[in-house]
C-alpha cells in the first residue's frame, strides 16, 4: 500500500525571484552612487604636505573645488570659470546654509592665486567653512 505524504501548498507560493530581483537593484544603486561620490576627489592634482594631515571625513554636504597646475577650477567634475563657481556655491549656499563645507584642493605645482580666488569667491557667496586639502608628508 503506498502512503502519500501531504506537503502543503505553502512552499509552492513563495518565490523569491522579485526578492532577488531588488537586492540586485539595490546592490547596483550602491555601487554607482560611491562611484559618483568618489569623483570629486579623484582629480589629479599633486596636494601640499603638512605634518598635521588627517585622513579626510568629509560631510555628507561637501563641495570639493579642485584647482589643477593651469589654475583651472574643477568643481562636482566639472570644469567651471570663476563666474560659473560663484553662481553654483551661490546656490548651495542657499540650499544648505547651515551644513555647506568646501574643500578645496590646489595643486602645489601651480600658482597661489587661483586657491585665493577659490576662498575669496567663497567668502564673498558667505561660506564659512571653506578649507585647504592638504595630505601626510612621504
């Protein structure tokens, strides 16, 4: 006599394709955002040394000004005049007032005066918190 053995119809209605499906979404997302979010200061400028350096925790709102040996200001990936500059720290200044941190990273092999454009613009817009990157000396 055979014996049938009533399994239940619930392991038949979970699938777990959609589930699937969205941690793999999710994993995309991630690895794209930290892409974006890496760019800024991945320009190759050659950084001043100072013997105070500390690793860099930037805020979640940073605007990272990179100056290149030109005297080119590169700002969110984007080569920008000092106009341009002004406008766009402009309006992160008035989207952010509170919380708005720039970062500004000359390269030692150029002049002095575009870093000093780069916080005079700063100053002028009413950002306080506008600092120099500087790395560990070797």
């Amino acid at each position: 006599m055979a014996v049938t053995i009533n399994k239940g119809k619930a392991a038949e209605l979970l699938n777990f394709t959609p589930m699937i499906d969205v941690v793999f979404l999710l994993l995309i997302f991630f690895l794209v955002a930290t892409h974006f979010a890496d760019e800024d200061r991945e320009l190759d400028v050659t950084l001043a040394s100072a013997s105070e350096a500390r690793a860099l925790t930037a805020p979640e709102e940073a605007v990272f000004i990179n100056i290149d040996r030109d005297g080119k200001f590169f700002v969110d990936g984007r080569a920008m005049a000092t106009d341009d500059m002004e406008a766009f720290l402009r309006q992160k200044q008035t989207n952010n007032p509170a919380s708005l941190s720039v970062k500004i990273r000359p390269d030692t092999r150029g002049s002095l005066q575009p870093y000093v454009t780069a916080v005079n613009i700063c100053k002028k817009v009413g950002i306080r918190n506008a600092s120099l990157v500087t790395q560990a000396p070797e």
